[in-house]
C-alpha cells in the first residue's frame, strides 16, 4: 500500500478484487504497469478498510496542516486515533504534549464537518492556565469559554455563539448537564484526566449519562489505575462501555483475588485485563519523545485564591509604599520579598510562629495531579519548611506515599527516605523537601519528574536539587515542572 499527493484526498491502493468489489465507482489507476485503485481517503474509508484488516493511514496525517504548528511524533499518531476513532483512550505519561494533540485532532474533524463543538471536562486547576491557553496558542482563530463559576454565568458563557470549545471542571457539569445535553451542536467530549471517575460515584455518574449520545469520546489520563486495577472500571462505563461489564463486581473478580472478607490484591494477569478494556488507546512516555532533549523544563502559571490574592496584593502595595518613600534597605526588602514568595505558595508564618493557611486550592490540584500523572517518582521541592506540612496532608489524603524531609529531619530519618525512596519501587512515591535539604550529592534516578511548589531565590539551589534526577543511572527524560 502506498500513499501518494496526488489527489490529495485519495488513497492509492495495490488493485484487489476485494477492493474493486467494495468501491466498484473507485478509479483504477495503471502506475509503472501496476494496477491500483483510488478510494476516496476518509475516516469512514479508512475505519472500514482497517476493519476488514487493511492498513491505511488516518486521513489527518496527509490532509492537515496542525495549524500551522510542529507536532511531535506521538502528537501526530495521538491525534490520529483520536480522528478515526469515535471513542478512545489517551494514555500518554504528562509533559508528552496531551492536550494539543486533542485539540488538533478536534479541529481537523471541525473543520471538515465531521464535528460539531467540543466540551472539555479536565481538573479545576487547569481550565484557565493550561485549557485557555493552550488553545490561545494553537487554534488561535478559536473561541473558547471557560464555564466556571456561578450557575448564571456558566450558562451565560454557554450561550455564546462565536465559541467553539467549553471548557468545565469535573464536579462542575452536574450543575448544567441539562443544558448541555440539549445542544445537539456540542457532539465532541474530551474528559481531561479521566481517573477523576475511577469510582462509580454521582458525579461518574452524571458524566456517563452525558456521554452516551455523543459522538465523539476521548478519555485523557497518564495514570488510569492509581489505586487498583478496579480504577479502570468505571472509566470505561464513560467511555467505551461496551468493553467492560455491566457490573464493578463482576469486573472485580477478573482483576482481583479475594484474600479475605475485605481485601484483594491484583491477579498476575491485572494489567492485560485493563489494557484490553481501556481500547482503543494510545500509549506513549516522556522517552517517546524523541524530538525533546534529556530534560524538559515547563512553567505553569497557577491562579491564587481570592484570599490568597487580597493578601499578596495587599503586600505588595506596602512594598510599593517603602520603595517610594525610600523607607526601605535590603533587610526588610529581603523580609518582604520573603513574605511575598510565602503568600505565593499560600502558607504564611505568623509572629507568634503559628502558621495561616490561604486558599491555595489550584496550586494543590495541580500538584496532585501532576503527581498522579507523573509516569514514576516524583520530588517536590518547596522553599518553606511550614509548607511541607501542608503539602504532606494535601498528597496523603489522595492516597499519595508521601516523605517530608527538612533541616529539622535526623540524618538517619533522612538516610532512610532516600533509600527507600530510590530503591523500592513499591514504596515511597513521593518526596516533598525544602531543596536546600536536597541540593548536593543525592542520586534519586528513581524520580524522573521535580515540581517546584514555590521558587526559589538561589540559582545554585535550583540547579543542584534539580540534578537530584539528572544523574549517571537515569534512564527516563526528567521533567522540571514550575507553579509559579
């Protein structure tokens, strides 16, 4: 089988019976004294043609500019499943580029009105700085509202008629799945991190009913089975339920023994089980990568909370007020900026060495999905110790194996973390540290991917903590990821 430009929307393939037989009106075309046949390259042409077990290429590969932009390999082949695939798993590792490809692969089937409008159903954390923006910067001539905040404005947003893509977070859908649902011109559903419905819960529930008459679903998580392989069960009855049974026990016991009255663990064979029912889906890592270097270092801007932002812009005006009246010196700049940098991360020391939470909400979702996303171990580094605390609850009430290690942590405590840390791989998953703790000397290989919750002011600290991952003995790319 070969495929050639011209014409560009034909598929030119070695003449068959078979193939005669099925496109009878297909021309038949006599190239270097071979016979072949040209069968109109479509989604639906190519979805049969690999159906009766031909191989031919998904029309987006030949047909597409990708907006003028420069995907990645995967991105093209993820994009590529998602267009000839009506429901589909994306399963790709985080920093491999999920969201563009969705977004190139919506378009495509926009633009040549083989889909309608697209909802967006992803974490709340990222609806704004990673939905909003990424679709800024790749489908720039889109429109995209971000349906978030009271019921009125939701629907104020929806109701507008120049956008293209909605986007909403997980537990926002129930309250206007109604008037989604009466916009036949919606048809295409992208669910960003899809393990949200692991469980069979209401807000599962709610989202399977909505996707059952679309056309279009595509379920996006780099960590499908977080806690079990039971996680994959109720993923699958939103996406493809067909491919699962209709009951979670019945799907259970064929990925689970029963050990006692109340605990299971996973048979030999969990992980085929799961594959076999998150189809069809695409696979690929940070290591797929190959077009990226060995470290990939990314910025994501992080929205403070209401509270948050009042007291840092309240801050921020006393610093201003200094600096104009030239009441200021390096000692309370460097007091203030430090305020500043603690307000940031939304944990702040009071004089009387208690410690003020804010509502720093989106920079804990987005920790914890970064975590829960992260292909293997991850650091996290944050430059307040009275952080740590923090971010331990945060991560171990999602069922997260989390270490703090701080100035305050014995030698001996801290030996028995790293090692763990590096050498079990059914152990601790996650070390959260202030990095000057972690800024000489370690191999952590066992980690490919850093968070920074907060930034630090020292260059040199930056550098060593992050060389923690980049090490003799890694053998995935590191990504360095920074909330700012």
């Amino acid at each position: 089988m070969i495929h050639v430009n011209v014409p560009k929307r034909k598929l030119i393939m070695p003449w068959e019976a078979t193939l005669g037989n099925i496109f009878p009106s297909a021309p038949v075309l006599t190239l270097k004294g071979n016979k072949y046949v040209a069968i109109d390259h479509g989604i639906d042409q190519v979805r049969f043609l690999r159906n009766i077990g031909y191989q031919a290429p998904a029309p987006i590969l030949h047909q597409y500019d990708w907006a003028g932009g420069t995907p990645f390999e995967i991105q093209k082949l993820t994009a590529a499943l998602l267009t000839t695939n009506y429901r589909a798993y994306v399963l790709n590792s985080f920093g491999t580029g999920k969201t563009k490809s969705a977004l190139w692969a919506w378009h495509f089937l926009y633009m040549n009105g083989l889909a309608g409008k697209m909802l967006v159903i992803a974490p709340l954390s990222t609806l704004t700085f990673t939905w909003s923006v990424e679709v800024f910067k790749t489908l720039p001539n889109i429109k995209v509202q971000i349906l978030h905040g009271s019921r009125e404005r939701r629907l104020k947003r929806l109701s507008d008629p120049e956008a293209s893509i909605f986007v909403i977070n997980h537990d926002g859908l129930e309250t206007i799945v109604g008037e989604l649902a009466k916009r036949p011109d919606i048809d295409t559903l992208c669910i960003d991190e899809l393990a949200a419905y692991r469980n069979n819960s209401d807000r599962t529930k709610v989202v399977k009913k909505y996707a059952q008459p679309l056309k279009w679903v595509w379920g996006m998580t780099g960590s499908p089975t977080p806690n079990a392989p039971t996680d994959a069960w109720a993923q699958a009855t939103v996406v493809t339920p067909q491919t699962v049974p209709k009951y979670f026990t019945h799907f259970r016991d064929q990925v689970m023994n029963r050990v006692t009255q109340f605990k299971y663990v996973p048979k030999h064979d969990a992980v085929q089980q799961v594959h076999r029912v998150l189809q069809p889906a695409v696979r690929f890592t940070l290591s797929d990568v190959i077009e990226l270097p060995d470290v990939v270092e990314r910025e994501q801007e992080v929205k403070m909370g209401t509270e948050q932002a009042r007291v840092y812009n309240e801050m921020a005006k006393f610093a201003r007020a200094k600096v104009s009246s030239g009441d200021i010196d390096a000692m309370n700049a460097g007091a203030i900026l430090n305020k500043l940098l603690q307000i940031s991360t939304g944990y702040v020391y009071k004089r009387d060495g208690t410690t003020v939470e804010l509502d720093n909400d989106d920079r804990i979702d987005t920790m914890v999905d970064t975590v829960l996303a992260a292909e293997n171990k991850v650091i996290i580094f944050v430059p307040f110790k009275h952080a740590l605390a923090g971010i331990i609850k945060a991560l171990t009430r999602v069922g997260i194996e989390v270490a703090g290690v701080s100035g305050d942590t014995p030698k001996s405590a801290r030996d028995a973390i790293f090692h763990e840390f590096q050498n079990d791989p059914n152990g601790l998953r996650v070390i959260a540290a202030h990095p000057a703790t972690m800024a000489h000397g370690l191999t952590l290989t066992a980690a490919d991917t850093i968070i920074w919750f907060g930034p630090t002011t020292s260059l040199e600290i930056f550098e060593q903590a992050n060389a923690r991952i980049r090490r003799v003995g890694q053998k995935a790319k590191q990504l360095v990821l920074m909330l700012w």
